[in-house]
C-alpha cells in the first residue's frame, strides 16, 4: 500500500466500509477483526489492520457501546499517593487495560476519608463503566459499609479484602505473607535466632498481611516473637526506628515492610556502628530502582505488579465479556527474594556486642498485633 492515497481530497472521516474496501474485505469482516473475533486469518487481520492505520480510523465506541450496552471502559480506584507500591500497581493496570481495547477512568481517593471507596465507585457507576478495579485500599476505622450501595457490574480488588459489596466480585494480588515468609526464612537459613520486623502502618492491609507472614513464620520455626516497631513508609520513619534498634545488642536480623524504610534503617545503624550486615542483617520489600545502589545494596522481595495487574484485568475483561461464564481461575503470584549484600550469617556469638543493652522492652509502636550489583533472584 501507498501511504496517503487512500484519502486524497476526501476530508470526511474514514468508516469501517472504507476500511474494508481498502483491504478488499467485507465490512463484516472488518467488524470481526476490531471485535477480536474467532476466525479471521492473520494476512487478512494484518491487511485490515494496516487499512485502518494508513486511513487514520478509529473505531466508533459510541456506537459500539449502543449496540452492546456496554461502553468499553473500566474504572479504578486508587489511594492518592506517590508511594512506590500503589504506583507501580497502577501503572501495571494502566498498561494492561490499554492492551485490551478499553478506555481507562481513573479515581483518586484520600486517606482519611472514610467514605472514599464508595464515593470513588459511585463516581465511575455515574460513567457508565463496565468494570472496576479497586487498587490496594485501606482499612479505615469507622468505616461503614452501605448496606443499600450495590454494584452492578464486575469488581476487582488488589491486595485487599472487599471494600464494597458487589455481586461479581473478584481478588487478585494477594500473597504478601508468603512473600513475607520467604524473607523471614531466608535470614533464618543464614542462622538467625529471630527476626525484627519494622511494619508499615497498620491501617493498610498491604502492612498486616506483611506482619502476619513474618509473625507465622517465626512461630512455624519455634523462633521468639520480638515487639513489632511501627514505620509510616517513609525513610525518616525507618531511620528513627533503627536508631531504636541499634541500641540493643541482640537484634541481628530486621524484616523492613518496605524499601524506604530499610534504607533509613540501614542510615540509623551505621551512624551508631552496627555494621550491615556484619552486626545486622537487613530484608526490605518492593525492590524499589534505587534498592540495588545503596550501601551495601539491599537484599529485598520484589513485588510482581505487572503479573498482578495481567492476571486481575485478565479475570475482570472475562467477568464483563462473559457474564454468565464462571470465573477464571486463580493462581498464587510469583514470589521473587532479591538476595544483595544487606544479608550475612549473624555475628559469632564470642564477637563483642556493638549495641548498649538489650531489647527487653517493648519498642513504641504496633503490639504484638537480573538484579544488579551482583545480586541473586530467589523465585519460590
């Protein structure tokens, strides 16, 4: 084909029909070919294809949407932060979404705001969406569900428990105490006694279910519970913390519920002259960009956002698609420990302590409630 011919002197916007006539097919088959349908061979896909780019058509959703009753949009509903974890899941279902033809409206909730979610959803229902997807929310105290707010169109929830009540509701991208587990096993087979744990803040369920993984496996193994010390996700939160830490010469291994704290961990620790990891060991968890450049570079659980992103709108298309079909099965998220530098056996026992006292009281915060740099991908 001739780029530019087909539309010479003709100003009106191109139609399916001029698609097919360009690419000697059928309207019909034109149509089969934008709906994704069965039975259209790949020369005769590539040739409508190859049409419509050269025409500039873009399929009329509108019209669609009138004939399916459906708009071909899904709606998301996302805690307005920039914190690595809730972005990168984001930008996951962003990409998958586009992927898959529909358009994408996209809801900011606060946190804080106990009647976010369901304001959020009531917003995108309002737009006339097919689907939504509730990313990572929180668990708000005092938040109520309204028993008389039903939804009526498919709903996925990442890393959460449902948030809503919807009759076709689905859940992806849990996983995070195996992920956890897997953390806390590692510093347990370098010969760690037990293992601290710096949580996150615990109205997110993304930090409970952290803490639960660490907490189960230390009670799996026999292993002594240590106090929880509470982070809010910010370095300065975990270098606070390590300061804390430092000061007890029998903490040799700590379970960072995210990178940014680690790393602030890892600050408060050398400044008071605990080595990393000669003294203490340090895990982290998202394997954040900046993770495999610190020093030393951290030993971390990479999250796998784009495998739940593809796998949760997977289901999701499937449940509007099809809405008498069962769900598509689920299957457990790859867990991925990023072994650095941050990790060693603990010091020997006849080693002088670096620290000045023991951790025999609680600590403030929560009750018991290919990589670079060398590094080494663990994938269970």
């Amino acid at each position: 084909m001739t780029r530019g011919t087909a539309r010479s002197g003709n100003t009106a916007a191109p139609r399916s029909v001029d698609v097919a006539r360009l690419a000697g097919v059928s309207q019909k088959t034109v149509s089969r070919v934008f709906n994704d349908e069965q039975y259209v061979s790949a020369d005769v896909r590539r040739r409508v294809l190859e049409a419509a780019e050269e025409l500039g058509y873009r399929r009329n959703n509108a019209a669609r949407a009138l004939a399916s009753g459906r708009t071909r949009s899904i709606g998301v509903v996302t805690l307005g932060t920039a914190l690595y974890g809730p972005t990168s899941l984001l930008m996951g279902v962003e990409r998958v979404v586009r992927d898959t033809g529909y358009a994408l409206h996209v809801v900011n909730t606060m946190e804080g705001d106990a009647a976010g979610v369901t304001g959020a959803v009531s917003s995108l229902l309002d737009q006339g969406v097919d689907g939504i997807v509730i990313s990572e929310p929180i668990d708000e105290a005092g938040a109520e569900r309204d028993a008389s707010f039903r939804i009526d169109v498919p709903v996925l929830v990442l890393g959460a428990p449902l948030p809503v009540t919807a009759p076709r509701a689905l859940i992806a991208g849990g996983g995070a105490d195996l992920m956890a587990r897997a953390a806390i096993e590692h510093l347990l087979d370098l010969g760690h006694l037990t293992v601290h744990h710096l949580a996150g803040p615990q109205r997110w369920y993304a930090a409970q279910d952290r803490l639960e993984g660490w907490r189960a496996t230390l009670a799996a193994h026999g292993r002594t519970v240590p106090p929880v010390v509470e982070g809010d996700w910010s370095a300065a939160s975990g270098y606070r913390a390590g300061r804390e830490l430092a000061e007890h010469s029998d903490v040799t291994a700590v379970f960072a519920a995210n990178d940014d704290m680690a790393i602030g961990l890892i600050r408060a620790l050398t400044e008071a002259g605990r080595r990393v990891p000669e003294d203490v060991s340090v895990v982290g968890f998202d394997d954040i960009p900046v993770a495999a450049y610190v020093t030393p570079p951290l030993t971390t659980v990479r999250q796998p956002f784009d495998a739940v992103a593809q796998e949760g709108l997977k289901r999701l298309v499937h449940a509007i698609e099809n809405p008498n079909a069962d769900p598509l099965p689920t299957s457990d998220p790859p867990i991925d420990l990023i072994i650095r530098a941050s990790t060693a056996p603990p010091p020997s026992r006849t080693t002088p302590a670096r620290g000045r006292r023991t951790a025999s009281r609680a600590l403030k915060g929560a009750e018991h409630p290919s990589p670079p740099n060398g590094g080494k991908s663990t994938q269970r």
